[in-house]
C-alpha cells in the first residue's frame, strides 16, 4: 500500500508542476483560474492521501476546509472577471 501512495504521490507533483506552468503562462485570466482551482483540488487530494499514510483524521477535516475555501475563491474570481468582462463592453 505504500508503493500506491508513492506513486500518486509522484503523479499530484507532476500535474502539479503542470498547473503551476499553465499558472504562470496561461494565455487569459480564466485559465489561470482554473490552473489556481486544479492545484487547489490537487492539494486536497494530497492531504488525503496524507491522512490515510499517516493515519490521522485531522488531515481529512483540513482537506475539507481547504476544498471549501477553494469553492469561495473560485467564486470570487470568476465574479470578478464576469464583471470586468461587462465593464470593458
């Protein structure tokens, strides 16, 4: 079971590595919401995983904190960007 968690971890680091490129190259505002938003989704999964190496349940109630802060954010960008969208027009 620890070579499964191993190599999931390897592969959140390497589609993390990805979303942090398409973060910082992404050509518009919205793909670098949604890179933000994957890598927020990456990290709740990673803390999972963590809580079932480690055996602790705390790790399962930050995950679910950090999910809903993600949802928050999510929201406020997307508000942000659709009302400067109408404000350009």
């Amino acid at each position: 079971m620890i070579v499964e968690m191993l190599i999931m971890a390897a592969v959140f680091a390497f589609l993390g590595l990805l979303n942090l490129y398409r973060l910082a190259k992404g050509p518009s505002a919205a793909d670098r919401m949604v890179a933000g938003d994957s890598i927020d989704v990456l990290i709740c999964c990673a803390m999972v995983l963590y809580s079932l190496y480690s055996g602790r349940g705390i790790y399962l109630d930050i995950a679910i904190i950090c999910a809903l802060l993600g949802i928050v954010d999510t929201m406020l960008v997307g508000r942000y960007l659709e009302k400067k969208r109408w404000l350009d027009k």
